[in-house]
C-alpha cells in the first residue's frame, strides 16, 4: 500500500523535524514536525471512515 509507505515516512520526518526543533530552540520547526505527523493521522482516519463507509 502506497498510502502506508507515505504514512510511515511522514511520521519518522515529522519526529525529526519536532526534535531538530526542540534540540535548536526553533519553534517554528518544532511545530512543523507536530503538523507532518498529524498530517499522517488525519490521513489515517480519513482512510478508516472511507473503509467503513463502503463496507
């Protein structure tokens, strides 16, 4: 699943971006991170709802 690869990359670059942030002092990184991970999660819920809908 394209989606998986996509999901599992945006959670180890967000995590990345969120310690980069913290370990610099840069807010704005820090943040960053958080969104690209949630992005992952709002991504993941999307596909779940679809799933149910159609099942």
């Amino acid at each position: 699943m394209a989606s998986d690869k996509h999901g599992i990359k945006d959670k180890l670059v967000g995590k990345l971006k969120e310690v980069e942030g913290k370990i610099t002092n840069d807010k704005a990184r820090e943040t960053e991170g958080k969104l690209q991970k949630a992005k992952d999660k709002a991504t993941d819920l999307k596909e779940t709802l679809k799933d149910n809908k159609e099942g």
